[in-house]
C-alpha cells in the first residue's frame, strides 16, 4: 500500500494517510485537482489531478458546454406578458432555491460520513507508522539479547504517545513471538475506536505481520487484517 501526503485548503500538510484517506479528502471538499499530493517514488510534489486514477476518482468532469446567446427582439404583446407575468419568475426562482437547498442537504449527508472515514483511517496509519518504527529496535534486541523487550527500557527508547493519544505496551509471547501493542483509545475514545488495538506480531522467522481487533475492517490499511 502506498503511503499518500497532501497539502489542504488550508495549506496544512496532511499525512501519512492512504489513497482511500486522499480521495475522501477530496469528497469532503478538502482538496482540489490544484492540491499537491506525494507518495513513495515521486521525485517532487505534484497537483492531485495526475494521480486521480492512481487514487481511484476516476477522470475529472468536463465543464458543461454553454450554448450561444441568441438575441430576439421581443414584440410589444410578448412585453405585455412580461409585465403580466412577474410572479412565474418569482415563483420558478424561489422553488430552484429549495431544489438547491435539498441538493446541498443531499452532498453534505453523503460527504460527512466519508469526511469521518477519513479521520478515523489517517489517525489508524499515522498509529501504525509509529508502531512500525519500533519493529528494527525490537528486532535489534531480540537479535542481541536472544528474547522480546516487554518494556521500553530494554530499547533505550521512551514510548511514543503522538500527544497522549497512543500506548504502546511491548509483549513477549514466548519462542520469539514479540509483540507491539498499539492501544488505540485516546485517538478516538467515543468513536469506532474506543477500547480497540493494533497488533505488529513477529513471527519465528523474523517477519512482523499487522492485525486488529477492530469490528469495522473498513477502517483498516490493506496490509493490516
């Protein structure tokens, strides 16, 4: 899985997320196709509309055509009508505001939830990449000591928290089965992520895989199960 950052409106830049963060990003109006994104492999930052395949949007839409204006000299009985029938404007005006007003309630109930999505998967990557910056400190002592660190004090290393939102807890399950424990409450306490875990587990041969135990696996990096 590629690991996406992007500047926003705001000009704040964002990251690390995934593609699904980016283009929920830009859903929730966000970003546009001038916005700069980079990832792995790119040599500079460049405007989000290159990469909108690569993040699944698909092609931008084509403005609409706008068809010419014809001039008509209007005759004194069309004048007439004109004068007679303001309240056929008025009324056409006034129901279009309500269409629009319905069609914005629409946007914002479809765009909030993926706005929602969004968070909940940037602050699991960012949570992620902290546990996986521990995994070569964890490999180095089990290498030289010949067992798993259960405490930060056998890395040398105090435990990240990303501002108190995060505990890590380290593990040991016995015949090299270390375990980072990612606890990841304090991102999210009323939401989808209260009371839930990240888990980077090695393996006997050295190899750490990613899981959860979260309900909604929507939530989750491709390579994290």
């Amino acid at each position: 899985m590629d690991i996406w950052y992007y500047v926003d409106k705001a000009r704040n830049r964002q990251g690390p997320v995934d593609a699904a963060a980016v283009a929920a990003a830009f859903q929730a109006g966000q970003l546009t196709d001038d916005s700069l994104v980079w990832r792995d492999g790119l040599a500079q930052w460049a405007p989000l509309r290159q990469f909108r395949d690569e993040l699944g949007m698909g092609p931008p839409m084509a403005p609409a055509a706008t068809a010419p204006t014809i001039a008509v000299a209007a005759s004194p009985a069309a004048e007439d009508k004109k004068k007679n029938g303001c309240l056929i404007p008025a009324l056409v005006i006034g129901g279009g505001g309500m269409v629009l007003v319905f069609i914005l309630a629409i946007l914002a109930a479809i765009a909030l939830p993926a706005y929602q999505d969004y968070i909940i998967r940037a602050k699991l990557a960012t949570a992620l990449a902290e546990g996986r910056g521990l995994v070569v400190a964890v490999e180095e002592h089990f290498q030289t000591q010949g067992r798993c660190p259960t405490d930060f004090n056998d890395l040398g290393l105090s435990e990240p928290t990303l501002d108190g939102q995060l505990s890590v807890q380290l593990v040991s399950l016995g015949e090299g089965r270390c375990v980072i424990e990612l606890a990841l409450g304090g991102l999210h306490a009323n939401g989808a992520l209260a009371g839930r875990s990240l888990y980077l587990t090695r393996d006997e041969n050295g190899r750490y895989a990613c899981s959860s135990d979260l309900d909604q696996a929507k939530y989750l990096p491709s390579n994290c199960f």
